[in-house]
C-alpha cells in the first residue's frame, strides 16, 4: 500500500484548470520531488494535500484512508508535515519554543485540556524540541528570539518545526526559494541528513534541478496541472517530453 | 470558584513536582524549582500588594493625602482588575480583538443580581452562578464569533453583546427592570456570618478595610495565580503561536479553533467572575453595564496598561479608574505649592485626557505603560551595570 | 388607514432609515475594500457632519458646554440648508483626507487591531471634544423650512407634511433624506464602476499588490476614496441630523449599526452596502411598527442570521473579503 496516493484530482478555479486529472503516489521510504515551470500548479498539489484547499474532485488516501473532508490540523496528525515556501515560524517566540510548539502539537494532540498544567512538566515535548533542534543545527541558538536569525536559519528553524511533529511524509514546498547560495548548499545537506538519519519519507517541490536531481529518488514533471512524465533523475534527464515541455532544451 | 481553582492549581502543583523530581535529576529539576519558586514570587508578590493597597491607597499618612484614594475605589479596581486580566488572555497572548466583552461582564452581574434577588444573596453562590453564566454564554458567542478572523470577530463580538443589551433594555425587562437597571440586590452575609461591607477589627482592618475587599482581594490573587499558570500551561504556548503565526499553527497539528474558544471562555469565565463581584460591590446592577462603551473601556484598560504582559492590564485600570473617579473632581490644576492655576477646570477633562492618552499609546508604545516601565527598567539596569 | 397605507408609510419610513446606513456604509465599505483599513472613527466623521450642518444652516443657543462658558450664548451661520448641504461634505471630505495622511496612512502595514485601536481611539478624543466644547445635553436641530433660502433663490419649502397618495401627509423632509441619499450613492457608483479612477481603485480592491507591480501610483486614489467616504458621513450627519437628537454620543452609537450594514452587505460592494441598508431600515421600522421592544435587538439577529449562514456578506466575494 503506497504512503500517499491521488486518484484522478482536479482542481478548478473559476474555469481555470490548476490540479487535471492528478493520479501521483509516494511509496514509504520515498524520495519524490515534484517539478514543472511556472504556473504547472505543484503548489495547488501540494495545498491540496495538506487540506489548504478543497478538491473539486478525486481523492486523497494517506495510509490508504482518503483524508478529503478532514481538516489541516487532522492531517498533520496523521502524519503528513509540510514546510512552507517562506520562513513561515512563530517570530516573536525563541527558538525553543518555536520547536516545542510542533513538538507538543505531534506529542500531545490536537487539543487537550491541560491549561492548569506547568509546561515544565512535558519533559516528552522537551525532549523530542531538543532532538529536533539538535538535528537542525539550532540547538545552541535554543534562547534566542525567532525573528533575529538569520533568513538562512529561519528557514531551518521552519524545516525543524515540520519535522517536530515527527512526520510520516514530509512534504517541502521550495524550501531553497529566495536563499543565498551558501544558504541552499547547508539546506542541501539538511535535507540530505535528514534523509538519513530519519530515513524520512518526502515530496519535495522546488524550483533549483540541482537538488532535485541530486536528492529524489523519483521525479514527477506537472505541467498544465497534469503529469507529464515521471521517473528516476536519469530517466527524466533523458525524456524529451519533459525537455521539449519544461526545460526548454537547456542542457541539464 | 476561586478556591476550587486553587486546590487544584496546588494538586497540579505537588503530583507535578514529585513526578518531575524523580523522571529526571539535576539541572532541569533544578530550573524546575526555581521557576516554581518564580510562580510563587509572583502569587506571593500580589498577595502583599493586595494586602497593603487599600492602606497606602486611602488611609496611609500623606501619601493617601496626596493620592486622594477611598476604600470602595480600592475595591472597584482589584474587580476591573480581574477583568482585565482575563481579557488580555485573549487580546494580549491571543492576539483577538473581541468588542463584545461587556456581554459576559455585564452578564455576569446581571444573573447574579437576579439569583439573589430571587434564589439567595450568598455571595458565593453569586460568584458561582454569575461565572457560570458567563462561561455558557461565551462558549456560544465564541462559537458564533470566531467563525471568521480578524475585523470580523471584533464586529461579531460587538453585535452579539449589543444585541444582549438591547434584550436587556427592552424585552427581557421583566427580569432586568430594563432602563433602571437592577436594583435592590441584597448580598447576604459570607458563610452566614460575616456581613461584607462591615470593616475588619484591629490590624486586619487597618490594612485591607472592608471584609468585601479581602473578599475581592482572594478572587483577585487567585485570577492572578490561575492566569500566571494557564501563561506557563500547553495552552499559554499554543495561544501565543496563535497569536503569532496562526497558519502555522494549524499545520503543526494544532486545533486553532478549539483553542481559540478556549481562549475566549476563559477570558469570559474572568469577566465573569469580575462582573459578579460587581454586583456585590454595589448591590445594583446599571443596563450601562452590557453597553458597548463598556467593552472599550476593558479595550482601553487593557491596551493602556500594556497588552500581553500579566501585570499591564492591572495597571491600566488603576490609571483609567484614577482618572475617571479621582481627577475628574480636581478643580483646577495648579503648579503645587503655588496658587498659579494652569488649567482651569481640569476634572472636566478627564475623558479627554484618557482618550488622547489611549491614542498615543496605540500609535507610539503598543506595549502600552507596562512596556514603557520594563524599558526604564533596563535601561536603568543596563546604566548600573555599566558603572561598576 | 388602511392596509395599504401602513405598509407604504413603514417602506418609506424604513427607506428614510436605510438612508443614514447607507451613506455611512457605502463610505466604510469602499474604505474597507480598497484600503483594507478598519475605520472605527468613521462616526466621529458622522458626528463632525451634524454640528458642522447645525453650525452653518441654523444658529442655536447653546446652554452648557465650554463654548457657553467662554461667553458664546448661541452658536450657528444661519445659511440655510442648502449651504449646509454643499459646505459641509467639503469640510468633512477635509477632515477625511487629513485623516488619511496623518493616520491611517501610518496603519496600513499594520495589523486590523492596531487599525480598530488606533481609530476607536481617535473616536474617543473626537466624542469627548464634542463634549467639551457643546456640552453633553442635545442639541435642536430643527428640520429645514427650505433648502434654498439664501439670496434671490426662490426657496423649495421642505419640512411639514406632504400629501402622498394612499398614505395622506407624510413628513416631507423624510423624502428628501432618501432622494438626496439615492442621488449621491447613483454618484459615487458611477465614479467607482465608470472612471478610471474607478477603475483603480476596483483593481485596489481585488489585488492591491498587483497594482502596485503595475505601477500605478496609489496613494493618490487612496487618499481620495478615504475623503470621499468621509464626506458621504458627513452628509449623513447633516440629513440625519434633524432626524435625531444631536448630542456628542451620536457618532459612537451610529458606527455599530453602520459596520453591521457594511458586513452584511459584503465589504467593498456599493451595492451591498445599499442593500444592508435597506435591510436594516425595513426590519427597524417594521419591528417598530409591530414589536416596538424587539426593534434594536432585530437588527442585531439579522446581522448574526446573515454572517453565520453567509459569511462573506449578502454581495460580497469571497476571494476579496478579508
């Protein structure tokens, strides 16, 4: 059974076609990025499979149960984490707190009724905040304020908080966009490590080929909404469909 | 209410540490302890203050000459005080604007005005049953109102607590004697034998006056003890990564809208148990009470004193209720010691002045006055710590 | 009477009440939409309308109140109406454009709550200078004999009754409340949905960012759809002024009802904005007629009934509503 499934999604808005006719699957232990140029709608996938937005039709199966009709919340709960396109974090709150957050959402639930008990004592939401941050490199920056980091390590910060809630898939929603070189070459071995150590299962949306080709274990190509081709790094490489489509002939 | 809450506070308190002494050792227990430690400084703190505010405020030498204070004010602002501390929950940690919160305030003193009108003047049983009003109530208003963020939950909430006014007014008169207000509310005495407007004997007396305010004054710090433990709660992080970042929030696996109405009964369970007090402080019950200028002043208050800290809103208050009931009687402001008037008539002001005080604040220090004071503070910190 | 007549005299009593809403909404709502700013002392605008009207159409002695006290017995022009009509949008639209340069302009980039604070405080300070200087006791505002009175100008008789059809007398200048109010909104929907000024500030609503990327230069337009709405509650203040008590609290309490319209009608819609207007007038002076006690407490259940079941607004789009 695949981790994630899409049967036959679509998307519209208003009459434009965004999500056509999307059939994609994410095996456990998975590395998929998901490519294609402006406008292809790898966003509107990726918001509709965290619940962002509603499908016009088809169905979305996690662990083989359809998550459509749940609400985003409930779908990080069962699993499925999502690092947003920008330095999405809680900015005025320290570091540690940002990670204890997420990790006190994946540990304790969605909603509990412990508002007379100290937050010293989910020393489980500790520890799991601590692990996290050491597995980003942020654990000596714990103290400080979110909002003074730098942009590279708020983006960091961001990836550690979706991995807090200790995720089955993790879905990454460009995490390199609007990041110096150096930035993206550290973001690149995050995720590499992450990959790792975790042995997590992802989709990750990006724009830079360079990651792509060297993280995935397998490439899906949108574009107009639908896939056009998918496969492994070699076999999208060598597939003109994909070149004529995507990458305009640019040698790769 | 209150010492229900506190047993349990205290519970939590001792299961917590036992357990925490023996799951881990070394220094994360020992940060343990000293921040219980802080959480007892803090309730300890407002204890003493409550205990010598009445004293400095209306009977001490020269100082309660110069601060003009009376004992029923003292009072007036501990209640306020509870409000305020419950809304901040929501506006300040939060990050909600309600503008409805005179529904649950006036609410409150309104049923528990009519419980002891018609069922028993206990004052307990009026605390109760007013709290518990409000409680209900915010628990509907909060699932109507937080339907929709931002500019929509502020109208919602001021529609909503409008309409109970203008049910109280009109329709419901016969329960609420409409424009006159509730009148003729007689407490009864506590535990059947202390009559509340009745002074303290000897020292205590002296101290705290009246046994209605250390009645307030137990409801007081034990709102502070409650909030100061819900702010150090799960629930005082989620509120404020709602307030933060409210997507983000949701995509860690939070269930923002459950803990939003959280946020909004308890804010409301404050307001109602300050709105009761209220009844008991004046044996009457005024329709202004549920009227929308009185969730401004709360807005005010709160805002004034500095939103999102525990101890702005408090004194937000006292500076509001100072000016409302103290400076609006100064005739004429001089230069002291002279005779030299500066402004004649200054009491008729005082509205103004808080007004345009509000104003400022809004645009200059969102931190409000607590904001102001803490940056004193470490500036004059940093400066000491220079020099030596 | 019979049937008939009541339910025509309630249509145009309510019409007459819509009026007021709708001048106030229409102003808020296109604030509200092309500048995403919360203007909570768009009834103090309101309340600088009716002194303002009162000042220039009439004089009226004035019994407490700083004013009183400084030795002005009575206060007022006596232009008549009609002067009042035209100087007084002038002074508000004014008021409104240095509003929005020493203001709002400073919120936009902040959040709603700053824009409600910072605007109910300013709401606060207008009320309680009102206070100070008139006093808190009513004021007279006498409904206008003539519109035109000044000079050579034949005088158009306005108050007193009028004989209607079916209905007999109906006070007229109730009339002329709903004219004039149908007039300007026709005005201000023909400026927004027929000139390119309208044009950008409809793009303003919709995608403000995008505008921008287009390089229009906005503040412009901004600063006058800011005055615009305020000089329409200006003239709210002086049509509904001799509808009502004056008094320095009038602007506060108009501003809940007048939101109400705005988001019952759906934010950013003129015609919504009419529409919640003429709702509430209808429901009030129907709830009047028939259930005076509940007649408040009506508007207030409609309001709830419309934004819990749709919650962008009777008219509203739910892509723009914020």
């Amino acid at each position: 059974m695949p981790l994630l499934e899409t049967e036959n999604l679509v998307k519209e808005f208003g009459g434009l076609v965004a999500t056509d006719d999307v059939n994609l699957t994410v095996e456990e232990d998975e590395r998929v990025s998901v490519i294609g140029p402006n406008g292809a709608g790898k966003s509107t996938l990726i918001n509709l499979i965290t619940r962002r937005l509603d499908p016009t039709s088809g169905d979305i199966r996690f662990k083989g149960e359809s998550i459509v009709g749940l609400d985003p919340h409930e779908v990080v709960q069962l699993g499925v984490s999502k690092s947003f396109q920008t330095a999405s974090i809680f900015p005025d709150l320290t570091v540690k707190e940002n990670a204890e957050i997420a990790a006190l959402a994946a540990e304790r639930g969605a909603f509990g009724f412990e508002f007379l008990k100290h937050r010293n004592s989910l020393t489980d939401v500790h520890e799991v905040a601590r692990d996290t941050l050491d597995s980003v490199g942020l654990l000596d920056r714990s103290d400080t304020v979110a909002t003074d980091l730098p942009y590279g390590d708020k983006r960091r910060l961001e990836i550690g908080i979706a991995l807090a809630s200790e995720p089955d898939l993790l879905l990454m929603d460009e995490p390199t966009a609007g990041m110096s070189p150096e930035e993206t070459k550290s973001t690149v071995e995050l995720i590499e490590q992450v990959k790792r150590e975790h042995g997590l299962t992802f989709v990750l949306v990006e724009h830079d080929m360079e990651i792509v080709f060297s993280v995935s274990d397998r490439i899906v190509v949108l574009s107009r909404g639908g896939i056009i081709a998918e496969g492994t790094p070699d076999e999208i490489r060598g597939n003109e469909a994909v070149q004529e489509a995507y990458l305009g002939g640019v040698e790769l | 209410m209150s010492e229900k809450t506190d047993t349990a506070t205290a519970s939590t308190d001792t299961t917590t540490s036992t357990k925490s002494e023996t799951a881990f050792g070394g220094s994360l227990s020992e940060r343990w302890e000293q921040l219980r430690g802080r959480e007892g400084t803090v309730v300890g703190l407002t204890a003493i203050f409550v205990a010598v505010f009445p004293w400095l405020f209306a009977r001490a030498p020269v100082i309660s000459d110069f601060v003009q204070g009376y004992q029923s004010l003292a009072t007036l602002i501990l209640i306020w005080g509870i409000f305020a501390i419950g809304f901040d929950l929501l506006l300040g940690y939060t990050g909600l604007l309600s503008f409805g919160h005179a529904a649950f305030w006036g609410g409150a003193a309104y049923a528990s005005g009519i419980v002891a009108k018609n069922v028993s003047g206990d004052p307990i049983v009026m605390v109760v049953s007013g709290t518990l009003f409000a409680v209900l109530l915010a628990w509907v208003l909060g699932f109507l109102s937080l339907r929709r963020g931002g500019i929509y939950f502020a109208i919602l909430t001021l529609a909503f607590a409008q309409m109970m006014y203008f049910m109280a007014a009109s329709p419901l008169a016969f329960l609420t004697n409409g424009e006159n207000g509730l009148t003729g509310v007689e407490v009864g005495s506590l535990f059947g034998m202390i009559h509340l407007e009745a002074d303290i004997p000897a020292f205590g007396g002296m101290l705290l006056g009246t046994w209605l305010y250390a009645f307030v004054g137990l409801f007081f710090v034990g709102a502070v003890a409650v909030a100061y433990r819900i702010l150090n709660s799960p629930y005082g992080m989620v509120f404020r990564a709602i307030r933060e970042n409210e997507q983000r929030a949701e995509f860690v696996g939070l269930n923002v809208w459950r803990y939003k109405l959280m946020a909004f009964i308890i804010s409301g369970a404050f307001a109602g148990v300050a709105g009761s007090l209220f009844t008991i402080h004046g044996s009457y019950v005024p329709l202004q009470s549920l009227f929308w200028t009185e969730s401004g002043d709360i807005v005010v208050m709160t805002v004034l004193g500095g939103a999102g800290s525990m101890f702005g809103p408090v004194l937000g208050v006292g500076l509001y209720l100072y000016v409302e009931n103290i400076v609006s009687t100064i005739q004429a402001l001089t230069i002291p010691f002279t005779d030299i008037v500066l402004i004649k008539d200054f009491g008729f002001y005082w509205h103004l002045l808080l007004g345009a005080i509000f104003l400022v604040v809004v645009w200059v220090v969102p931190d409000g006055l607590w904001g102001i004071l803490s940056r004193i503070r470490e500036f004059v910190s940093a400066k000491l710590g220079g020099d030596r | 009477m019979s049937l008939l007549a009541d339910i025509v005299v309630i249509l145009l009593n309510g019409l007459q009440q819509g009026a007021i809403y709708v001048l106030l909404a229409v102003g808020l709502s296109i604030i509200l939409g092309t500048l995403k700013f919360v203007n909570f002392a768009h009834g103090a605008l309101y309340l600088l309308g009716t002194y303002a009207g009162l000042f220039v159409a009439l004089s009226v002695p004035l019994s407490n109140g700083k004013l009183q006290e400084w030795g002005f017995t009575s206060f007022g022009l006596d232009w008549g109406f009609f002067a009042a009509l035209v100087l007084v949008p002038l002074v508000v639209f004014v008021a409104g454009l240095l509003m929005e340069r020493f203001l709002a302009r400073s919120f936009y980039d902040r959040p709603d709550t700053d824009q409600i604070l910072v605007t109910f405080g300013l709401a606060i300070v207008v009320q309680e200078l009102f206070r100070v200087l008139f006093g808190s006791n009513s004021l007279p505002f006498e409904q206008p004999e003539r519109i035109l009175s000044v000079g050579s100008f034949a005088g158009i008789p306005v108050s007193g009754p009028v004989a209607l059809p079916i209905v007999g007398n109906f006070p007229q200048w109730r009339l002329w409340v709903i004219g004039i109010t149908a007039v300007l909104v026709l005005l201000v929907y023909v400026l927004v949905e027929f000139t390119d000024f309208g044009l950008v500030v409809r793009a303003g609503t919709r995608d403000a960012e995008m505008v921008r990327l287009l390089g229009i230069k906005i503040t412009r337009p901004y600063i006058v759809v800011f005055g615009i709405g305020a000089a329409l509650a200006g003239i709210a203040g002086v049509v509904g002024g001799p509808l009502n008590v004056v008094n320095p609290t009038i602007g506060t309490n108009i501003l809940v009802p007048a939101f109400l319209t705005v988001v019952i009608g759906g934010v950013g819609s003129i015609a919504g904005a009419v529409l919640g207007g003429v709702i509430f007038g209808l429901a009030t002076a129907t709830l009047v007629a028939f259930a005076p006690a509940w007649s408040q407490v009506g508007l207030y259940a409609i309001a709830a009934i419309v934004l819990l079941t749709r919650p962008q607004g009777l008219l509203g789009d739910e892509e723009v509503a914020p």
